[in-house]
C-alpha cells in the first residue's frame, strides 16, 4: 500500500503534463447539440432586449469613443470607484449570465455579450477589456450575419489545470432576424470530455 501511495502523485503529475501537451479538438467537443443547448439560454428575451436598448443608447460610435470607453474600464479594474464596471455587472442581463454560469456547475468559466459596437453589455464576470470588436470572437460573428458560429481553438489554462476554448456567436433580434450583438461562452473543455466520456 505504501508503493501504490507513493506511485499515484507522480502518476497524476504525468497525467497532468500530458493534458497540457496534448491539445483537444474543440470543434469536435463542443458539437451541433451544445451549440443549441447555448442558444436556447442565449434566447432569454432579457439577452435581445438588453443588446437592443444599448445599441439605441449609443448608436455607431467613433473609434475615439469605443477606445475612451475601453480605456476607463480597463482604469475602473486597478481603481476603487468602478462606476462603469459597477454599471455593467448590476445589469438584469449580467446577473442572468452569473445564474447560468452557477447552473452549468463548471461548464461555463466565463460568459459575456456584446453589442453591435463590439462593447459589453453584460458578462458573468468582470473582463480584462470592455470593447471586443477588434477580436475574432466578435468580428467572425457579428459582421458575417445572423448564422455565424466561431469556435476558438483550446487553451490550456494552467492555473485552473483545464482546457478552455470559447463558443463565439451572432446574436439576433427575435422580431426582425437581424444581427445585433455577438456573445461568447467560454467552455471548460475538460469538464465537456468528462460529461461527454471522452475524457482521459
């Protein structure tokens, strides 16, 4: 028995290293059937009614506009007045995000949704940026209509010791069909495996 107790650490840490050498397919994982079950929740009339009301708020904004916006978020993070991080978790989309997050019991790392002007609208927790419009998860969405679908290649996350890759989608007005904002579910691919059985 003290062999075997002695084996299982070394064997664990084995495992470990080879996880992180071996990346997952994640368009293999994250299938047709789990993209639908995403887009079921992404239904939610809060989620078009909350993308919708931001986009009539704002409108097209400049460059310079986005970038100020961006740049006080990214200030509001270090500082101890959050008045447009504040602003963006209390709203009734970002703690509808949270309560999916909670349900999906380690699925979902991290969920945000974002408007046509590539900025959030509400997330389940605080992101490193507020604009994402220059990033493929928005601009492989949004831009290309109202089907788009981008699945990011994995990453190993070696603090949590999990695969991550995020689902990337269009999000559209249930009245005219027409694209108004993207969102991005990040998945803990190792958690997927398990539940799907093709974990290690």
């Amino acid at each position: 028995m003290r062999r075997l107790c002695t084996f299982l650490p070394a064997l664990t840490l084995a495992t470990l290293v080879h996880a992180a050498e071996t990346p997952p397919d994640a368009k293999a994982l994250i299938q047709p059937e789990v993209v639908e079950t995403v887009a079921e929740w992404l239904s939610n009339p809060i989620v078009a009614l909350s993308i919708n009301a931001q986009n009539n708020l704002r409108g097209a904004l400049s460059q310079a506009e986005i970038d100020a916006l961006d740049t006080q978020w990214r200030q509001e993070r270090e500082a101890a007045d959050k008045p447009l991080i504040s602003a963006t978790l209390s709203a009734p989309l970002s703690i509808y995000l949270l309560r999916v997050q909670a349900g999906s019991l380690g699925l979902y790392p991290e969920i945000f949704v974002m408007d046509a002007n590539g900025l959030n609208v509400g997330q389940s927790g605080i992101t490193s940026d507020y604009w994402q419009g220059d990033e493929d998860k928005f601009q492989k969405t949004f831009p290309n209509g109202p089907e788009a679908v981008f699945i990011d290649a994995a990453e190993w996350d070696d603090d949590s010791k999990i695969w991550r890759a995020q689902l990337n989608v269009t999000i559209t007005d249930p009245e005219t069909k027409k694209a108004i904002g993207a969102a991005t579910v990040e998945f803990n691919l190792t958690e997927l495996m398990r539940r799907q059985g093709t974990g290690s």
